[in-house]
C-alpha cells in the first residue's frame, strides 16, 4: 500500500498535535508535516506535492479558504479537506464550491478521518456534524430530532394538522386524495421521529413550527 503524505495547518499547536496523532493511527498515512498557517503549507509543496492536505479555516498569514483556492489552483490533484470548528452552512457550501474535497468538525471522529484519507477521487465527504448543518437536522424543545428539513408541501400539511383537519379535509383544501395526504403525514411523523398525530401536534406547537 502506498502511504499517503498528509499536511495540516492549524495554527493551534496542541490541537495540530492532537490531529497528528488521530492520523499517525491510519494504516495509509505514512508522513504527516504539520504548518501554522496556509502560507507556510502553500510553500512545502513547491519542495513535495502531498497527496492530502487538511485546513483549519481561522489562521494567521493565509486563512483556510486562502490556502485552499491556491493549492487548488497550483496543485489541482490534492485532495484538500477542512478541518475547523465552524460548521456554519454558507461557509461548507462555500468551501466546497472553492474545490474542497470535505468538511470535517474538529468533533470529528478516527473513522471520519480514515474516510477522508481514503475518499476516492472526485467524491466528497463530510463528518456527521456536518452532515447535520447541511441537512437541517436539529433538536427540538421536547427533544425530538428533525432528522430531515420538511418540504414546503409538509409544513403545510403540519399546519393544517395542527388546526385539527383531518386527512380528508386538508386533501379537498389542498386538492390532494385523503391517501396523498396521509402518506405526507407518515414522512412528517417520521421525520419528527413521533409515532402519533398528538404528539406530532405538540411537538410543532411547542416549537414554534407552525
């Protein structure tokens, strides 16, 4: 097996370490240079292309997304991953669309790591906190999990649930049969991981969702 070389640039060092000796456990990791900002990284790879690149976002000199756009543009077969605490939806989307090849929380786990060392060319990967942000996926007041963001046609339907029309009566406002509207009602409740209307009901009202 060839082993990969891996650059890190955080400009944390303990953490940088931390993440060093999270990757050093890989079997297909051999070489791992760490870099206290982009810049100096950007640099190594005049001496040696590596084959992984990992960013904190938030560094002094060249910032993750500086670093990124550069090493894409200079060494376009890296496969370039961020690795930072902010996993905020506009700045993922951003990093993918500048040539990411993942976005990983510093949350993230040995085998998340191993999957991004691993990922195979023109995939794209991303740690379950991530995942989250980008699916919509949140935690409500009464601890129940949104585990996929409603359509526009389910937050209707919700509402009308919640107004206390039943299946049929929502179908002849919305122009649906009672037997559409009743599949959208089994999605919504799985989404909100509820197995009744009531506790649907209250949950959606408790939340503010309706």
């Amino acid at each position: 097996m060839n082993k990969r070389t891996i650059y890190l640039a955080d400009d944390h060092n303990i953490v940088a370490q931390g993440i060093a000796a999270l990757l050093s456990q890989i079997d297909a990791v051999g070489d791992i240079h760490l870099f206290r900002n982009g810049q100096e990284l950007f640099h190594a790879c005049a001496a040696k292309v590596p084959d992984v690149v990992f960013l904190d976002l938030e560094m002094p000199v060249w910032d993750g997304r500086k670093t990124l756009v550069e090493v894409k543009k200079n060494y376009a077969t890296v496969s370039c991953f961020i690795l930072s605490m902010l996993n905020e939806k506009y700045i993922v989307e951003d990093c993918m669309d500048k040539g990411a090849a993942g976005y990983l929380h510093k949350d993230c786990t040995l085998q998340e790591l191993s999957e991004a060392i691993h990922l195979p060319k023109g995939e794209v990967c991303y740690s379950k906190e991530v995942l989250k942000v980008l699916s919509g996926v949140k935690k409500t007041a009464a601890g129940h999990v949104l585990t996929e963001p409603l359509s526009d046609r389910e937050k209707e339907i919700l509402h009308w649930l919640c107004e206390g029309l039943s299946p049929r009566e929502i179908g002849d406002k919305l122009f649906l049969s009672p037997r559409t509207v009743e599949t959208h009602k089994t999605n919504i409740m799985q989404k909100f991981n509820v197995n009744s209307v009531g506790k649907l009901i209250s949950t959606a009202l408790k939340n503010k969702l309706v």
